[in-house]
C-alpha cells in the first residue's frame, strides 16, 4: 500500500500532506490545528512509470489505520 495522506479543512482546502517518497508501512502526519473540522483523505498512488521501474496507483490498495492525538474532543464519521 502506497499512500497520499492528505488533511483539508472544512472548506477543502489542504492543510498538510504526507506522500513517502518510497513504498512505506506508515504515513505520518503531525500538524496542529484551531479548532473546527477537518477532514482526511487516503488515496493510493503510484510512483515512477508503469513501463519502467515504477507502479501504477491499482495496486495500491489494502487496509489501514488512522490513529489521531488531539488535547479536546475529537468525533469521526468514516466516509467511502
């Protein structure tokens, strides 16, 4: 699994992102935030041509876990 971690605010627009730059089993992000919502988008990626040392984003899919830290009350909603 080879992901882009992205974190966007309750306008969409993005806040941080965390892309590896190799095949990783852990993406993290550290950003501190005011309060409000927020939002997290998993996608998978690829990297490097398909037709030369690299992959294309279909094989990147799998499980994964979202671990957040937060010093207030934090609710979630999974979205597909």
């Amino acid at each position: 699994l080879d992901v882009l971690l992205e974190l966007r605010d309750a306008g969409g627009a993005l806040v941080a992102e965390s892309n590896p730059a190799t095949q990783v089993r852990a993406s993290i992000l550290n950003q501190n935030v005011s309060a409000g919502s927020y939002f997290i988008h998993i996608h998978g990626v690829g990297a490097g041509s398909v037709t030369g040392t690299g992959y294309s984003d279909y094989g990147s899919i799998g499980r994964y876990y979202l671990d957040v830290t937060s010093s207030g009350t934090v609710s979630y909603t999974h979205l597909t």
